[in-house]
C-alpha cells in the first residue's frame, strides 16, 4: 500500500514514495520538465510504477497559518492529480519542510549548492513522514 507525496513548486516538484503499512517515507525523484503535460506524464509513470493507494500534497502557507499564492496553486495540483489518477489525495501543511530538508542533507554531508537537486524530494520525504507520524494537519482537498 504505497503512497506518493508531491512537494509542488512553479519550477520543480519534489517526490517522495513511502507505504503506509511501515509508515516510513523515502526520497524519490525531482520532476523538473517545463509544462504541464511533461509534468503530469512523469507523474503518470510514477503511478504507474508504484501503483499508490493515496497521494499526498504539501499545502504552502506563512508561518502564521495564512495562505499565499503557491497555497492556491497547490490545491490546484491536489485537485488535479485527483482527477487524472482517481486516487484520493490529501494537502498536508508543509511549513518549514524545505528547511527540514535542508538540515536532513547538510548531517548527510550535502550542503550548498549540492542541494538543489534533491532538496524538493526531501522535502516531499518530510511532508510524508509527517503524514504517516500525523504531525501536521491533514486537510482534505477540496472538491
């Protein structure tokens, strides 16, 4: 029973895959092809590939809870994934992920601009993990 975690950006997506039985996240890839369609057809592949059960999405807000515009957009994204794959998918509050990420791979001995390629998909590893550990709210994506 897998599940795919997208951390969602303008210029890169960052994926991480995990099974819920385990509840442990991994890494997975950093999508970064321009456009919507290339996007969406990586993404297909990778469900096809890991055949999740649910999807999840990082919902971007500022540190007092408020939404901004990449918050709009990534309910977009959840919406969407939703409707190409039928497969439920859930926003998770995603403050402070990057940052998380960024210390994960500074202990692990990547630091500076060794990050930029993987950076995304440890953040998305930190969205799932705390999806599985039920640390941060789970909001539903709107219909």
């Amino acid at each position: 029973m897998s599940v795919l975690a997208f951390d969602f950006g303008e210029k890169r997506i960052g994926v991480a895959v995990g099974d819920l039985e385990i509840g442990i996240a991994h890494p997975l890839e950093t999508i970064a092809e321009e456009g919507n369609e290339a996007r969406f057809e990586t993404i297909a592949r990778l469900v096809a590939e890991w055949k999740p059960t649910q999807l999840v999405v990082g919902l971007p807000s500022h540190m007092d809870g408020t939404e901004h515009e990449l918050s709009r957009l990534s309910r977009r994204f959840a919406r969407r994934l939703e409707g190409r794959f039928n497969l439920p998918a859930v926003l998770v509050d995603e403050r402070l992920s990057s940052d998380e990420a960024s210390l994960s791979l500074n202990e692990a001995g990547i630091r500076g601009k060794g990050q930029k390629v993987m950076i995304d998909q440890v953040a998305a590893q930190h969205i799932l993990q705390s999806h599985f550990d039920g640390l941060n709210t789970v909001i539903p994506a709107p219909d």
